[in-house]
C-alpha cells in the first residue's frame, strides 16, 4: 500500500469488516482510516502496511465497549460498518465516539427486520402485513389468516408468504412458503423468522449517501432477477419514478433519524405505482453494486461512503465529489451471480455467446472445487459473478435474463 497524504483537518474513520475495495478506497483518498477486522486479517494488513485493530465482530459480551474505548483513545472520529454483521457495533462504537447515546438504538432499529417494519409503520411508510414466527404453528395460521383476508376461496390457490432470518444480509435465510405443507420443511434452528406477506410488484433497491440528514447521492438499483441480477442506472421506466423514490427516501431519513452516512433500502412498486416498503440496510449492498456504481460513474462508491460518515466533511465536498445522478453515467454496469444448473460439474466453462457479447467485460469464477453442487436452500450463495457494461438499458436486462438459461459449470 502506498504511503498515505491525509488531510489533518478531516476525520480519522474505522472501517468495520474486512473488505478489500473498502480498504484500497481509503488508501487512495485523504482520510486516515484503521481496519478492525477478526484476526485472520492481521498478516495481510501487516505486509502491506494497512493500520489495524483486531477484533471479534461474533459475539457482543462484557468486553464489547473496549473496542469503542480503543477507537476514542485513538482519535478515531467515527466507525463505518462495511457489513450487516457490523451495523450494530458500528451504533454502538458511534454512540460513545459522538456521545449520542440513540445511535445505538438506531442501529438496533437497523438490524431487527420486524422492529424495523414497525418503525416505519408509525412514520406513515406502507408495508405489507407482517409478524415474527416462534414455530411452525405460527406461520401456519399467518399463511391462513393472509388468505383468509385476501378473500381466497378453498381450492384456490394460496397466495405465498414470506420468511426472513430477523438479523441476516439480503437472501440468506429467505424462504417463499405457499401450502402448510411446505412448513414442515423449515428446520426448527431457523426459529424465530419474519413472516411477511407477499406484495406483489416490481422490486428494487436504493442506495443513498446522506450527509447533515439529506441525499447526497441517490442510485436506483434495477434487479433483474432477485438474488442473480443487477445493474445500474436503472431502465427509464424505473428511473421514471425517481420523484416519488426520493420523497420515500425522506421519509425514512426522517422516521429513522438518520444524519448521515449510507442506506440501502428495498422497495415494491405496484402496477399503481404505490410503493411499499420491504427493509432497510444501513451498509454497502452485496453484488459488487458500488463497483457497477463506479463503473457507470466513475466515483469510488466507497470513498463516498467515508466522505457521508466523516462529521469533517462540508458540503462543498460532497457536492464537488458526487456526479448528477443518471446524466453523468457514461454507460449501463451490470452483473449476473452464477449458480450450477447442473447437479454434477467438473469444470468452469463461460458460455461463447456470453463471452463474445459486446458488452461482457469480465467474471470471477472460479473452477469447481467438488464435483456435487450442494442443493440450494431458499437463496444460496452465487458462485461468482459475470460482469457487463454497456450502453443501452435494454439490451442490458435482457442480456442479464439471458444468463439465466446457460451454463457455466458443465
């Protein structure tokens, strides 16, 4: 890593989690920064110079101040959680760096899907119809009693419901429940979960950069499919409701209190253009989106994110930093998260056609480590992802669908 020139009169920020974009961004720009990642980070950061505090994100126990404590005794000005399993220290950490004792609420908040609903509920947000589950027996009435109210008559179809592990990032733990009988299939250590009731609609994400409580940056996140396909700026007929996307995103700066920093929220629009509320992340998304960010735009997404955490940063940073949304974008970045079709594969075999494509930029896949392709429960985790930039929106999401039917591991 380089010798870094930072900026004496701007912050000193802790980057929580392990993430090497992250670091490389704060490498190359004017802010000192500190690393606090588990152990297994140490020899890495030692050889190529990056400053480091270890510590142990798993558990929260009687020790769990000393690490804010550590970061004030440092100088530290303010923490930055890289993941969801670091939002909740990040509150914590913020809380004593700031003195402002709420930010560990607010973290909370952040963290539980169920809290989270009703908080949003109160602050006029629609969400669908939502309650936890401590067993079975609980989302077999909740699957009864949402179709009971959507008036289904027996023998019709039910409508589905959904599951969501209260605490977890994105898909995992994500299940679709349609008949009493599939909810047997849940194991019982997945207690208790989410339940929330299927809004039908077109669903995206938001990332935003919030500085002194308003939007510095806004993008929207036009999925493809959920859980395989991403790109960005999203299609016009997403982007045509960018007005009313950012009037939901004040309001839920205004219902969460949120000052600054970084959210990634998830929303429904419905054929009459309601918009539903599904949950909020206050954290870089997954799917390597600020990398398409950065790619589309040409700012470092994760520098951005240190500029809206820094209580240093001015205004005149901020507008000078961030481009106008969707007219600065020099073009559509996309990526497909790759997952065996096959039950069986020996080997990495990129599709010619995907290969050959003008937009195909790049992938990272990798060969097969074993030949069985473990069975995916709910949404599993991708194999790598395949990488397009290109100029029309179009010809972007439909090359994304495409993928979907190719395979990569044969």
């Amino acid at each position: 890593m380089s010798e870094q020139k930072y900026n004496p009169d701007k912050g000193y920020v802790a980057l929580l989690g392990w993430s090497l974009s992250a670091v490389e961004a704060a490498d190359k720009f004017d802010r000192r920064y500190v690393v606090v990642a588990p152990d297994w980070a140490e020899a890495y950061c030692k050889e190529h110079d990056i400053p480091y505090v270890p510590w142990n994100f798993e558990r929260l126990n009687d020790r769990s101040v000393e690490i804010a404590q550590t970061l004030q005794d440092m100088g530290v000005d303010v923490a930055i959680p890289l993941f969801e399993e670091t939002v909740e220290w990040a509150g914590a950490i913020n809380s004593v760096l700031m003195d402002k004792p709420r930010l560990f609420g607010q973290a909370m908040l952040l963290r539980d899907k169920a809290l989270m609903k009703r908080r949003a509920q109160l602050g006029g947000i629609r969400v669908g119809i939502f309650e936890e589950a401590h067993d079975r027996g609980d989302v077999i009435r909740f699957l009864k009693r949402v179709n009971q109210t959507l008036l289904k008559l027996d023998g019709d179809p039910n409508d589905p419901i959904h599951l969501k592990a209260f605490d977890k990032a994105g898909c995992l733990g994500h299940r679709v429940i349609r008949t009493p009988d599939e909810v047997d299939t849940i194991p019982e250590e997945e207690f208790p979960v989410l339940m929330e009731s299927h809004l039908d609609g077109w669903e995206f994400a938001v990332e935003a950069w919030i500085h002194n409580g308003k939007i510095a940056f806004l993008n929207i996140s036009e999925y493809v499919t959920l859980g395989y396909s991403v790109f960005v700026p999203a299609t016009p007929d997403l982007e045509k409701y960018r007005d009313q996307i950012r009037g939901e995103i004040e309001k839920l700066i205004k219902t969460f209190d949120i000052d600054f920093g970084f959210i990634h929220p998830e929303y429904f629009v419905t054929s009459d253009s309601t918009m539903y509320f599904g949950e909020v992340a206050y954290r870089p998304p997954g799917f390597k989106v600020f990398e398409l960010l950065e790619r589309a735009y040409g700012f470092n997404a994760y520098q951005g994110l240190i500029l809206s955490f820094d209580p240093k940063t001015t205004a005149e940073e901020i507008k000078a930093f961030f481009p106008k949304e969707v007219v600065d974008a020099k073009g559509y970045a996309g990526c497909f998260g790759v997952y065996p079709r096959r039950r069986v594969v020996s080997k990495l075999e990129i599709p010619e056609e995907t290969e050959n494509h003008e937009y195909f930029e790049s992938h990272e896949l990798t060969p097969p480590l074993e030949e069985t392709v473990t069975k995916r429960t709910a949404f599993g985790t991708h194999w790598g992802l395949v990488y397009f930039f290109g100029d029309d929106p179009y010809t972007m999401r439909d090359l994304l669908k495409h993928q979907e039917e190719l395979d990569f591991y044969v």
